[in-house]
C-alpha cells in the first residue's frame, strides 16, 4: 500500500471543503481509480500530476459528478462537499454542478455572444432578477477573470472568435458566473501558447483563496507555479500527497522523485 | 451463335492474354523479377485491357448498328410493291418482319414478309458471325501490341493506372452527360408545350383540365392547362406531411442522440431506418386501406366529412415515410456538436433539457434546417402514396380534407395509357416535370447552402 498519509502541517483544524473517501472508478472492466482518500482545501489550490492514465482526470470528473454521462461508469466509496455525500440518492446534480465549476481541456466556449456565454449560466440558475443585475453579474465575473477590458467593446461578439487564451478566460469567467465554491480545472492550459498560458496561470493565482481550485496539468513546471498542494498519481493509485514545494523538493516515494525529475512518464 | 458468344471469347483471350503476357515478363528477366518496372502482374493487366478494350468497342458498335443496318438491307430488298403499300408506316412493316423472325410465323400469310423474315434471320446470323471475327481482330491486333511492348523497362503499371483512371473518369462523365441529357429533353419539350400554351397561364392559371381533342374529328373541350391547383395540392400535402414528420423525427433525433443509452441507440436507430426502407407503394395502400378509412370514420364520430381521398391521409402517410429522412439528418447535425459544448453546458448546473435547448438545438440549427428542407423536396416529388391516396380530380383548396391531386399524379395519369406524343396533353406532363425539378432543386441547394454556410462555426 502506497503511503496515503495526509499531510496536514498547514491546514490543521480547518474543514476540508471536499473529502474523497475510499473512492473506487471503475470503466466497464477498467479499474481506472483504486481507493483514493484526499482532502481538498477551501484556500488551496490542489494540483493533480502524473502520466497519463493515472485516472487524475477520472477522479477530477468524480468531484462534480460528469462521470454520470459515461454509461458504464461505476463510482465506489464516497466524496463529501462540506461533509455531504455528493453521491448520495438526495443530492440534485444540477445543484451540485453549480457549486462545483469546471473548466476543460479545450476551451468550449458556446457559440453565442461573449455576454450570454457568461450570462448562461445565471440565467439557468436565475440568479439575476432583472437585466442590470445580470450585467453586473457579467462584468463582475469578466473582470475576476481579467478578460473585461479586453472584451467590454466587444460583448456581443462571438465567443467563439475570441483567441484561444480569451477563450479559456471566458470560459473561466463562465464557471465563475455562478458562484460556485470549488473549480475543477483539467489540464486548462494544454492546447494555449505559453503567453495565454501564463495569463491563465496568472488569473488562477488571483483566484486562488475565493475558490478551492483543483487542477490536473502535465506539467510540472505548472504545477509548481500554481499550486499549494500536489498529489501525484500512478496506474489509478495515489503514490504521493504533499505540500507543492516538498513534493517536487523532496519527494518521499521514489516513484514521484522519478516522475518529477522526468525518468518516466 | 448469338452476341453473348462474343463476349465469351473476348473474356478467354483477355484472360489467355494476361497468363501469356505475364509469364513472358517473368521469362524476359529470367525470373529476376525485381529489374522489371512493373510487377509481372501489371504486364498481365495491361495485355488484358489491350486486348478486351479494341475488341468491346467492335462488339459495342455492332450491338447499336446492327440491327439498323440489316432492317435497312431487308428493306431494299422487298418487292417494290409492298414498300409502296405500306409507304406511310415503314417501321411497322419492319415490325411485321421482326416479329416472325424473332416469334416464328405465327399468322402471317404474305410470302414476301415471310421470305425477308428468313433473310432477316441469316443477315443476322452473318452479322454477328463478322463481328466476331472482327472482334477477334482487333483483340489480337491489341495482343500483339501489347507483347511487342512487354519490356524490362516498360512503365506497364503507369499505364494500366492511366487506363483505369480514364476508364473511372468516363464512367462519372457518362453519369453527368446523361443527367444532362435528361434536363435537356425536359427543357425541349417543356419549350415545345409553352409553344402552344403561354408561360403565364401555366404559372397563374387557376384551372387544369387537360383534356384536349386526340383526333382532329373529336369534339372536345379546349384544355387550360394552369398549373396552381396542381402545386397548391403538393405544397399542402407536403405541408400536411413537415407537420407529421419535423416534430416527431426531430423529437426522435434528440431521444436517440442525447437521452438513449447507446443499446437503445444501437437498436432503435437502425429500426427507424428501415421506415425509409419500405418501398413507397406499400405506403400508398397503407394509406388508401388503411389510414383514408380508419379517418373518414373517425371523421364521421366527429361530424367531420372526410373525403376516402384526402389531403389529410396523403400527408399524414407521406409524413411517416419522411420521419427517418428527418430524424436520420437532425441525428447527424446533433453528433457533429462536439461534446464540449454539452459538458460545458451540463458543468455549469444545467439540466439535459437546457442543454438541448439552449446550446445543441442552436448549434445544430443549420444542419436541422437543411435536413427539414430536403424531407420537403423528397415530399414534394413523392409519387405512389398520393397516386393512391390523394385522388385525381385538380382542386384548388386549403381543406385538407377534401381530395387533391398533385403534380407528381397529374404526370403518371397524363402519361400512362395510350396517348398521342405530340400532345398538348403530353407535352405539359414535361413542363410538369421540368417545374417540378426546379422545385426541388432549389429546395436541395438552399439546404446543402445553409448547411456548408454554417458549418465553419467548428472545425
């Protein structure tokens, strides 16, 4: 058994914002996430590294529940948010999702204008009352995500002819749109130059204590910028969970010092 | 020995050629296969076609002439009396003699049609008999060219695929020039009908009643030939039908690509195709035996006199023939939404009727749109159920339930029977079709336009 301690030197006495319990992901026949235990923490941002098919973007998908669209997807053990059972019979997905955000791969911005890919989401959860309320709403979360003053001359473009660094921006404002209290980000800078890449980084720095934040990225260097927290993942199990800096300063599993200093993956 | 012989033979040599000509290849580079250009199986191609190409065009020219050549050798030779007498109808004299060549003599009588029948008979007999030695010619002529040619450093492949390549490119030309061909007497004879009837009385005339003298010593009515209640029948029925098929084939669509579990899917889908599978006269007496009956009853519980022929049954029917064109199109607009835009969707807390509504119908609506239009110009130029259910008699009516006829019904009945070609009856059954065609294909082009238009919103 990998060492799975949770290393707690500088969250004691604080809540976890999300609690992953024994959690089983199975694909058909595939075991593809083998008993994961992990907190996940209001303030922090929490990176999720290792080569791919190590089921960090399996288990990503399990914290708000997207795995549901995969047919035979089964989940095993629980995952609490605020001490609640997100996979319990009562839980109304709709309603978890709106706590739970998330931003994708690719950036997948709908193909309307950049004011109703931002307003979509209040408008669902009726949000705004009136349209100024939703105009606040919009600049509020385009201005969180540093997009506004690139795009507030432009609202009603296409969100799809935005750059792909403005994009994954909108997207990112999109998600921050309603509220939510935790943002999955699976590997959000994979397809962006380096320039979008770093703005992106930057914004998740800016974001990071407002949002509990977790992200899966294959790269290191990312995940050393970004993050507070890493975990590290091989073949569907958790080797190694640390503080950001000791993970990729000393590394206690020889399989993360291995992964990190690039001898596999 | 008949032309079927010809063909036989031309396949052995081809097929004697490509053993021949290949071996010699091999036996050219003494077994050294690899200081050929060509593999010897290429060498063997080629031989075949140079000797099967001459020889099929030998065999192509006799099956068009031959006939036309021994009828008009026959002809010159008839007693001079007979020609005379039956001066005005030479085809059907030609016809006469044809007949007892191919059936036996049957009832005839006449010893000089009896006597060209047998000279009929041996002409033709010697006909194909030299095109068969014809044929063998040219294919030997092509083997022997083709042996001359066999080399170490002859490019025989190059040249098969340049054979090949034109033979491909003649095929899909031929397919154009006859669709060509097809437009082209449409529009002749189209032209030849507004002749005798103004473009304007056909495009906004509103009776249609074709019925014109078919002898000069027959009294009938002059026929006015107006074209509206003929198209206002088909848009109403087509109408009737997009009614029946856009919301069930598109509500199917969404069922089957974003609510169904793939065995579902695996297993509904292919069940809806067949519908479009069904030939459409099993629609037809569905509709006539079926549905016009079980309607007009169910009209009469409700004091509603629905016709045995109605608008309504016609479309309703063509409106289930039509839901997998529908359904089948819309399926294919909502796959191409890539998947993203519905996990977006769905991550941010909206519910899968949202997310139908709000981003895959919207993305998808081009491609929905185009699948509505071309239903609609399978509908519009549908035949058999309206021929069996609409009804015949031309009138101009938005109630659906009283019988109409259509364009596609008015071309069948003016068309079968005996009728006289030259027509004016006939001939508007081609400005018929060729209105008809336009229709269509103005519905086909906008649609592949919407959709190739809006397309580039993914890449």
């Amino acid at each position: 058994m990998p060492d799975t301690a949770i290393d707690l030197q500088n969250t004691v006495g604080a809540q976890p914002k999300m609690s992953i319990r024994d959690v089983h992901v199975r694909y058909g026949e595939t075991h593809a996430v083998k008993g994961i235990n992990l907190d996940l923490y209001q303030d922090n941002v929490t990176a999720l590294i290792g080569p791919s098919g190590c089921g960090k973007s399996t288990l990503l998908r399990c914290l708000n529940r997207m795995n549901d669209t995969i047919v035979d997807c089964s989940v095993e053990g629980s995952i609490l948010l605020d001490g609640e059972d997100i996979y319990a019979k009562e839980i109304d997905v709709v309603q978890l999702r709106a706590r739970v955000g998330m931003v994708f791969q690719k950036p997948n911005p709908f193909p309307k204008s950049v004011y109703d890919n931002v307003a979509y989401g209040p408008r669902i959860h009726g949000l705004a009352t009136d349209r100024d309320a939703l105009d606040e709403i919009v600049e509020a979360s385009l201005e969180k995500a540093g997009l506004w003053h690139e795009v507030k001359d432009r609202l009603d473009h296409l969100g799809t002819t935005l750059s792909g660094g403005q994009q994954q921006r909108l997207c990112i404002a999109r998600a921050i749109a309603v509220n939510p209290e935790v943002i999955l980000m699976d590997e959000p800078c994979s397809s962006l130059d380096p320039i979008a890449t770093a703005r992106v980084e930057a914004l998740i720095d800016e974001l990071s204590g407002h949002y509990a934040i977790v992200i899966v990225t294959h790269s290191m260097q990312q995940a050393a910028r970004v993050s507070q927290k890493t975990v590290f993942f091989h073949l569907g199990e958790m080797i190694e969970y640390g503080d950001t800096t000791q993970i990729f300063t000393a590394p206690r599993q020889e399989r993360t010092r291995d992964y990190i200093t690039g001898r596999f993956g | 020995m008949t032309n079927a012989t010809i063909v036989v033979v031309l396949a052995l040599m081809a097929l004697i050629a490509f053993a021949v000509v290949r071996q010699r290849s091999v036996a050219l580079v003494a077994g050294a296969t690899d200081q050929l250009h060509s593999l010897p199986r290429y060498h063997g191609y080629y031989a075949a076609l140079m000797v099967a190409l001459p020889g099929l065009v030998v065999l192509v020219l006799w099956l068009i002439s031959g006939k036309y050549i021994v009828e008009n050798l026959i002809l010159s030779g008839l007693p001079s009396a007979l020609v005379d007498a039956n001066a005005e109808r030479l085809d059907l004299l030609v016809n006469r003699i044809r007949l007892i060549a191919e059936n036996g003599v049957g009832l005839e009588t006449d010893d000089a049609i009896l006597d060209a029948a047998a000279r009929f008979n041996s002409l033709y007999g010697r006909g194909i008999a030299a095109t068969l030695v014809l044929t063998m010619a040219a294919a030997g002529a092509g083997y022997l060219y083709a042996v001359g040619k066999v080399a170490p450093l002859f490019r025989a492949r190059t040249r098969f695929e340049k054979i090949l390549h034109s033979m491909l490119a003649l095929s899909s030309f031929l397919a154009i020039g006859i669709t060509i061909g097809i437009i082209g007497s449409l529009i002749f004879e189209s032209l030849r009908f507004f002749q005798q009837v103004p473009l304007e009385e056909f495009i906004f005339g509103l009776k249609w009643s074709p019925q014109t003298a078919l002898r000069v010593d027959q009294i009938a009515a002059e026929g006015s030939f107006g074209a509206v209640p003929l198209f206002a029948g088909t848009f109403l029925i087509s109408l009737i039908a997009m009614v029946v098929a856009g919301p069930i084939g598109l509500f199917a669509a969404i069922y089957l690509t974003q609510y169904a579990s793939p065995r579902t899917r695996n297993f509904a889908k292919p069940i809806l195709e067949i519908l479009a599978g069904v030939p459409t006269v099993v629609y037809g007496f569905f509709a006539a035996l079926t549905v016009a009956p079980l309607f007009r009853d169910l009209g009469m519980t409700l004091g509603l006199d629905i016709a045995s022929e109605s608008a309504l049954v016609a479309g309703v029917v063509m409106g289930i023939m039509i839901i997998p064109f529908v359904s089948s199109l819309s399926d294919d607009a909502l796959m191409a939404v890539p998947d993203a835009m519905k996990e977006g969707s769905l991550a941010l807390g909206a519910t899968p009727a949202e997310t139908v509504m709000k981003v895959l119908l919207p993305s998808a609506l081009p491609g929905i749109a185009s699948a509505f239009l071309l239903a609609a110009s399978r509908a519009v130029g549908e035949t058999m159920i309206v021929v069996m259910a609409a009804g015949m008699r031309p009138n101009l009516t938005a109630n659906p339930l009283e019988a109409v006829t259509t364009v596609t019904v008015q071309i069948v009945a003016l068309l079968t029977g005996d009728q006289e070609f030259n027509s004016t009856k006939t001939l508007s059954a081609f400005a018929l079709g060729l209105a008809l065609f336009v229709t269509t294909l103005m519905l086909n082009i906008f649609a592949l336009r919407l959709v190739r238009r809006y397309r580039q919103v993914y890449e």
